[in-house]
C-alpha cells in the first residue's frame, strides 16, 4: 500500500519530534498492558508488570490510586513521557471505565492523536464508540490496535467492517494477522513488507522481524505453514482491492485510521505500533483558545491545565496540575502570568511524570505535558502565558448523573470534609454543590463507582470516614442568563438551589418535570448540562 508523504515541518526540531496521545478503549481491552509495553519498549521501565498478576508483579506503573492497584482498573488519566528512537512521547493512559469518563473526555482537549485499543473478540464497545465521538468532534487522528489476537478472535474483515461501520471512518490495515488464537503466528507488515513472527515464550521479547520480498517470497514458506500462507494470500490481495490505500493526509485529518493486529501482553505488534505512532502521527498542533488560537511554534511560553490530581504522594499533601503545553520553550525557574488571577507564579519545581514517578523537568517544550506542584492556585481550565490574556477552550465539565447527600462519619470533622471536598471538586474527581437552605453538601458524579472511589481516598488521604445517603435530587443543571433574571429566579426558588464549587448557580431537579417548568416560565434562563471550564 503506497503512502503519502506529508509535506516537512515548519516547527523547530524539539517539538516536531514531540508525539502527545492519549490510550482510549472500552475496559479490558487491554489499554493498560499496552502502555506498559510502550514504557517497556521506550527503555523507561525494565520489565513490565501484569494488570492480572499477583502480588507485587501486578503493580503497573500507570496506575498510581491504591484502588486502581487492588481492583487492576485504572480510574484516573495518568501522563507518561519517554523517549523513543529518535521522538519524544507523551502518552496519556485513561480510565477505560464508563463511571471515569469526564477525566477521559478533557484529557483528549490535551492530546494531538488517540491510540483506540479494540478486542480482536468483541471487537467495537459502547465505550469505545463514546470516546471515538468526542475524538470524532475535535478531528483528532486515530491509530487503531487490535489487541488479544493470540485468543480465540473474529474474522479481519469483520472487525474492520464493524469499525468502518459504526464509527464512519476509514479503514486501511497496517498490518495483517497470520492465523488466530492458538494458531496465531504473527503478522505481515503491509506497510514495510516484513514479516513479524511472535515469541510466545518471552512475552517481554520483541518480535523477529524477518524481511521479504512481496508475498511471493519463497522465504515465506520457511516460516508459515502451507494452508496458512495461502490463506495469507488471499486475504491481503482482497484487502488490497477492497479497502482503501494509506494516506497520511487522510489520518491527519482524522478520516481514516490504519490498523495494527497483535498480542499487547506477548509484546507482539507493540513496537510496529509506536513506529506507526512516530511515522505518522502529528506534531504538537495548534491550541483552541479566545481570544485567539495559540500555535505551536510560537516563541512565548503558553499552556494549560486540564487535569489537577490531589495527593499522587500520600506523605506529601501535595497538589499536581498537568499542564499541557501548548507553545515554547520553558525552562524552570520561568516566572508565568496565571491568566484568572493576573498574579506572576514562578514555576520552581515542575516534574515530568512516569505515572507515580517524578523527575525535576529542567526545561520543556510545546508538546510536553509537565506537572506542577501546587497548594489549590491552579484550576483546570486556567492558562498560563508569558503575560498575554489569553484562554484556552473546549475543555468540558459535565452534569452529574448520580447525586447523593455526604456524611462525616465524626460529627466534629464537617470542616475536615468540606475541605476534602472542595479538593475534589477542583480535581474534577465529582461536582460538590452546597444547598442555599441547610447545611451539608451533595456530591455529584457520572457513574456509581465514582462514589466508593471517593470515600476510599477520603478516608485513605484524610483519615475521614463518609457514608454517602440517597438525595431527593436526580439531576443538576447550571442556571445562566441576565443577572437580574438569574437572582430572581434563584429568590423563587430557593430549595432547588445550589452553588458549585466555582460559586456558580446550579438548579438542582427531582424530575423531568422541573426542567420542563422553568424553561416554559423562564424563557430567559438557560439550563446547561455541560460548563466550560475556562479561567
């Protein structure tokens, strides 16, 4: 299959060499296998750790949370940075889980490209299909693995339909499997005509390469058993007629994604993937934001924060926000503007991450997703600039769809809580809005897991046992529009209202009904599901 070259870069060297991606796929996919192996591949860890091993050996690095370690899910994003050959990679692995979704979905407002991890058995999830669409809505370029083809898997043609189907985007095999489950021997290289064969007896061993000379390669028969390599055949000569050729241009502009076949837990298919990553992903590309768009090789330093995670070291009552950085050159020490505040903030300590492990980051470029420590002066959605008013948009907060009462388990301790709390609403880890009529707070989330997770790290990071109560509300809604009308409604309406951590009004709702009700009475009012977090 031909491929078209895209024309040269225009940016300096260190940030055309960046790739910043994120992992998406339904759970377990194998998402987080994969990125051990990246990190394996990329020299970063020495041996990789099983999601599904006992003990010690099922501590993958990606996962930081004590519940992600216990349960083997990963339930926050956590940010990787690792050399690759001769590029440098920031990975951003995500909660596959459907309850972690709107961690999943601001952290793709960072990233340039999205790595969709699909099951060679189940082929296209429900999840899946949710992120697809959100990556679909920012036009992001999608690479595709196809994972767990050493077990009992579906037809190619049939997982390559159903993607192209349900996801209306093209589909172009970089690679094509050689037999399945047990018989499964390898793959064909499409892209650079080379046969992979896989080692199952080292699952840390990348794959032999062996090169040929076209599928009629008498060499082939040395390594592929007759009815196979007929089959072999047959079958990329009619993915050569029926599918269509590799385009760059066309996986840049997010139309179509090409597909790689493998075993992310035999380390087979791993590395032809990062050189696919490598190859033809983008560069650090240019970043939404009012009132203008801020481009990649800009001189001055801007980025933003689209993720805080509290507590990542438990002995330290530490604040981390991950800050893409979306032009520049930064170099430590550098004194930035913080946007919402107008305040100057010298950035003294800023790390790159291997998940829970940090280093000092001397310096950093456009592309680059480095942490900063922090006592709550950084908020997701603020911007950091060399002194321009400017902020970056499109990162999203949603309505919750659970809402529950909380509890201190010790009276005494409501200050403590409410400080917990409030950590966790700037986190982004649940929406936590204080009623206008009596005391308390509610705590809202996207999925019920949300809720044992909460209380697990409220009590592991504070000491503080909580019980979470059912609520008389089911939804909540932000209110805006006119500022008298908004006050008086909220005079009206005082047992419905409720402000969120921001101050902002919320209107919170028993039923359908309620909505219905003021969007007829208060034409004037909108009633929001979604909020955009800008400073």
């Amino acid at each position: 299959m031909t491929q078209t070259a895209p024309s040269a870069s225009a940016l300096p060297p260190e940030i055309a060499r960046r790739r910043t991606f994120a992992i998406i796929s339904h759970p377990d996919a194998g998402k987080t296998t994969l990125t051990e192996k990246f990190l394996l591949f990329g020299g970063a860890i020495q041996m990789a750790g099983q999601v599904r091993a006992k003990g010690e050996a099922r501590r993958t690095r990606s996962d930081f949370m004590q519940m992600e370690k216990d349960r083997g899910i990963s339930v926050s994003a956590s940010a990787m940075s690792f050399e690759y050959g001769t590029y440098r990679f920031n990975l951003v692995d995500t909660p596959g889980h459907s309850d972690f979704s709107e961690d999943t979905y601001r952290t793709l407002t960072a990233v340039d490209a999205a790595v969709m991890v699909i099951d060679g058995a189940k082929g296209v999830e429900s999840q899946t299909q949710k992120l697809f669409e959100v990556c679909r809505l920012r036009d992001l370029p999608i690479l595709t693995f196809c994972n767990k083809m050493d077990r009992e898997s579906r037809d190619t043609f049939e997982i390559i339909d159903e993607i192209q189907e349900n996801l209306a985007i093209d589909v172009t095999p970089a690679s094509w499997p050689i037999g399945v489950g047990r018989d499964f021997l390898g793959c064909y290289d499409i892209l650079h005509d080379r046969l992979e064969l896989m080692d199952r007896a080292d699952r840390n061993r990348v794959a032999e390469s062996i090169s040929i000379n076209g599928l009629d390669d008498p060499k082939l028969a040395d390594h592929i058993p007759a009815p196979m390599l007929a089959k072999l055949r047959e079958e990329v000569e009619m993915a050569r007629e029926l599918m269509p050729t590799f385009d760059h241009k066309a996986v840049l502009e997010g139309t179509m994604t090409p597909i790689w076949f493998g075993s992310a837990i035999n380390s087979f298919g791993v590395k032809e993937l990062m050189d696919g990553i490598a190859q033809f992903g983008p560069e650090p590309q240019t970043q939404s934001a009012s009132p203008r768009n801020i481009a990649a090789d800009e001189k001055k330093v801007m980025g933003f924060v689209f993720k805080v995670q509290a507590n990542m070291d438990p002995k330290h009552r530490d604040r981390v926000a991950f800050v893409r950085l979306a032009s520049g050159h930064f170099e430590r020490g550098m004194k930035l503007t913080h946007v919402r505040t107008k305040k100057p903030m010298a950035i003294t300590n800023p790390v790159l991450f291997l998940a829970s492990d940090r280093e000092l980051a001397e310096e950093a470029w456009a592309g680059d997703i480095m942490g900063i420590p922090n006592h709550g002066q950084l908020r997701i959605g603020d911007t950091l600039t060399e002194g321009e008013a400017i902020s970056v948009t499109g990162i999203p907060s949603f309505a919750p769809e659970l809402l529950q009462n909380v509890r201190a388990g010790d009276p005494m301790k409501a200050k403590h809580l409410e400080k917990a709390l409030m950590q966790f609403a700037e986190e982004g880890a649940a929406k936590v809005f204080k009623p206008s009529i009596g005391s308390g707070f509610i705590v809202g989330v996207v999925g019920a897991l949300q809720f044992e997770v909460l209380a697990s790290r409220i009590e592991l990071e504070y000491g503080l046992p909580v019980r979470f109560e059912p609520s008389q509300f089911t939804s909540a809604r932000w209110v805006t529009g006119p500022k008298d009308k908004v006050e008086a409604f909220v005079k009206a309406n005082p047992q419905h209202i409720s402000t969120d951590h921001d101050g902002d009004v919320v209107f919170l709702t028993r039923l359908q009904w309620d909505i219905d009700r003021v969007l007829r009475d208060h034409p004037e009012l909108t009633l929001s599901a979604t909020k955009e977090m800008v400073a």
